[in-house]
C-alpha cells in the first residue's frame, strides 16, 4: 500500500548519509528539502520525490500538506512517565531553597513517589500512564522510552514493567521499557546494600529478562544513590543477561559512573550537569550517547550540562525531557528544545538532530527510525508551520498538527 505526503514547505530530512548519528559540524546540517513530497510504502520510507516527477503517482493516495513541514518522529529516550502520586508539596519546599538532595535524605523525593507507587494497582497505573503517553504523541513523539525505579522491590519494579508493557501494547509508538531498581535503595536496604543488590540481581534482572520485560538496565550513579562498584555488579549481571545498559550519571557528583558506563559499552550516560572536564574528553568520538537534560537544571535551578564542551570534542549529543516528578516534572519536548538553545548554547539544528537521530542511538533504534531517509520507518512529526526554527522559537508551545507512525496518521490536531 502506498501513500504520499504531498506539498510540505520543507522536509527537515535530518539525512545521516546512512551513518544513523551525528556528531560536530553534522548535527547542524539537517538536508532540508523544498518542492519534494514523501512516498511512503508498506510502513517504509519508499522515496523522496521532486515534484517534478509527481505526475505517475495520480491515483496514489495522498495527504496535503500545504502550509506544513515534515521532521522524523521525535524520540523520547529519558523519561520516568510511570509514576503514580505527586511532589507538590517538596516543589513547595525546593522554591523556598531546600535542595532535592536534603528532601531525599530526610525519606522524601523518589521514596515519596515509591510510596504511591505501591500503593497503585496495574490497572490503576496503566490508567495514570495513559494520558502522559497521548500528551507525547501530540507532540509528535514516535518512540518513548519509559523507566521503572519507583517500585523497588520485586512485585511494585515487575508491576511497573507490566504497565509499560500494557502502554506498548494499547499505542502505535515503540516503547522502550528500562528497568531502573537500581534508582535509590529502599528505607528497608538502607543499612544492607547487599541484599538490595542481591535482590536485584539475582530475582529482579533474571526474571525480567526471560519475561523480555525490559530491553535496558539503567542505574543512578550519585553519592546519595548507588556507588560506581555498586553500579558495576548490577550492569554485569544485566549484561550477561543480554540487557543493553543506561545510566543516571554525574547529575550532582562525579562519582566515577562514566568510566563504569564505558567499561560495559553502555548505551548512552545521561545528566551529566556535575561532569568533570577530564570525563568530557573521555567521551570525545566513542560509540555512547550523552543524554542531556536541560529541564533537570531548570526545574531545580542549578547548572546545564556542557553541552557544547560535549558537541565540540565529538561526543554524541541527544537531549531529553527526562519527564519526572522530582527532578523535571516537565513533559514538553518542544519547551526542552528551546532550553537546549538557550541554557546550553545549542544551534536550533542541533537541538533537532538531538531529538531524532541521536536519542533513536540512545534507544537503540537508530537504524530504522530518527532520520527521514529511504528504507526507514515512515515515522513523521508534521508540524504547522512554514520554517523548522519556529519549532524552537515557539517556546513551550506545541506547534505539531500530525503524528504517523510507521506510515499511519495517529494523531491529526484539529
Ligand atoms: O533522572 N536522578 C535520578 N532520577 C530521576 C529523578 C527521580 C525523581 O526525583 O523522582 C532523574 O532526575
Ligand atoms: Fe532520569
């Protein structure tokens, strides 16, 4: 079956050349095609097609859009959609200038939410994480990663998993499942690690990688959280066991969570606001992807990751929202994008490469989402406008008028 987006202002191809990630100078060349319409088949991107040579498609079915432009899907490759509760209350105390660090050593911050957590049956989780979800993919989001790490134990992480797993099946989009129980050790571990650890890796990770409940393992790395040592036995034994590795690292304290992150090939390191210059070098050119996440540092005021220190020397750059209800409860992509540019001094192009070729390397789905080039998923965000800088521009504003997921409309603004 074929189908044509026809008449886009621009389609903002993000074209890799075939690479499938961009570094340096590349996240700032995006290929955007003028006079050009999408030939999509079976799911695919079939062709890109001068509208010169469109008279051969008459009886093909077409979509117009005039007036629009075409980017590929966004991907959200750093969020914790599944939380049950709200930290309202700790907002009110971080504005009067108790750090998110003070909350959690006094119980509250993520073992508030765990508590809810709990608290919460499977459906009743599903029927939270719904809406979240459709707010992503109004925002022509095509791909969402979503962590575990409020359970913390074996029944409440499994039954996080389960929910995200009900999510991917009732949605069009990917979802990514990352199991996260190495987030913060519950009040019941806080004076035997070891059994924690234990528990994670000789219940949690064994059972969720026969059940295929999650595709990542992912750990925070932070003096209040878990050590480097810590974080090397969990990912070990997650790598044995095929999982493919994440981790929270250097969001306050540099605690050695980078070079555990390289030692197992790690996927992507995410945060990075507390790097150390030297670690910024050592990411320079390798085959990891930085996750950053500027509403991290807006939401509790302090400061950006390096990001142009990061692009510069040749790391892998992807931004996300990191969507949460501590540390970012912020679910706008668009908003993150513009803080990108204007916090971390990214170019508008750069912002746009981060959100689409590089977070699909940090999800693992590089090659067959994240760019608009021939031979990969028809995964599009169409967004109402006339030029791609607006996207940007725009701040917090959500200019997306259609969302297609493998060549299918799944969300049409009115
Ligand atoms: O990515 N830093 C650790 N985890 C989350 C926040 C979790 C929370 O505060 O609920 C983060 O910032
Ligand atoms: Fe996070």
């Amino acid at each position: 079956m074929q189908t044509l987006l026809i008449n886009p202002e621009q389609i903002v191809t993000v074209n890799t050349n075939g690479k499938n990630e961009k570094r340096k100078d590349e996240l700032s060349k995006l290929d955007v095609l003028a006079d050009h319409s999408i030939l999509i088949e079976d799911g695919k991107i079939a062709d890109l097609i001068s509208n010169n040579s469109l008279s051969k498609y008459q009886t093909t079915e077409k979509i117009d859009l005039k007036n629009k432009i075409v980017l590929p899907g966004l991907i959200e490759c750093h969020t914790h959609t599944a939380f049950a509760g709200s930290r309202a209350d700790e907002f009110r105390q971080k504005l009067t200038g108790v750090h998110y660090e003070e909350i959690a050593k006094k119980g509250g911050g993520i073992w508030t939410t765990v508590k809810a957590v709990r608290e919460t049956s499977l459906h009743s989780l599903v029927e939270i994480i719904k809406p979240r979800v459709k707010e992503f993919i109004r925002q022509g989001i095509t791909t969402l990663e979503i962590k575990s790490g409020y359970g913390l134990d074996f029944e409440n992480e499994i039954k996080l998993l389960n929910a995200i797993r009900v999510i991917d099946e009732l949605y069009a989009i990917d979802i990514i499942p990352t199991f996260l129980g190495a987030h913060t050790y519950p009040p019941e571990f806080k004076n035997d690690h070891q059994s924690y650890l234990d528990e994670i890796t000789n219940k949690m990770l064994p059972y969720i990688a026969k059940n295929k409940l999650a595709e990542f393992c992912d750990a925070f790395c932070e003096k209040t959280a878990f050590s480097a040592q810590e974080v090397d036995l969990v990912f070990s034994k997650a790598k044995e066991l095929g999982l493919g590795i994440k981790l929270h690292t250097d969001q306050f304290n540099s605690i050695g969570g980078i070079g555990i992150a390289l030692d197992h090939n790690a996927t992507s390191v995410d945060h990075l606001e507390g790097i150390e210059e030297s670690d910024v070098y050592k990411l320079s050119d390798k085959d990891i992807v930085c996750d950053l996440l500027p509403g991290v540092s807006f939401f509790l005021n302090y400061q950006y990751a390096p990001a142009r220190k990061l692009i510069d020397n040749g790391a892998l750059v992807a931004l996300s929202t990191d969507y949460n209800p501590g540390s970012s409860h912020i679910n706008n992509i668009h908003l993150i994008m513009s803080l990108a540019a204007l916090k971390m001094g990214m170019t508008i192009e750069e912002t746009i490469s981060a959100v689409t070729i590089n977070s699909a390397k940090s999800v693992n789905r590089n090659k067959t989402t994240g760019s608009i080039e021939i031979g990969k998923d028809a995964d599009f965000a169409v967004f109402n406008t006339k030029e791609y800088p607006d996207i940007v521009y725009n701040v917090g504003r959500n200019l997306n008028y259609m969302t297609i997921k493998r060549g299918r409309v799944i969300y049409h603004a009115e």
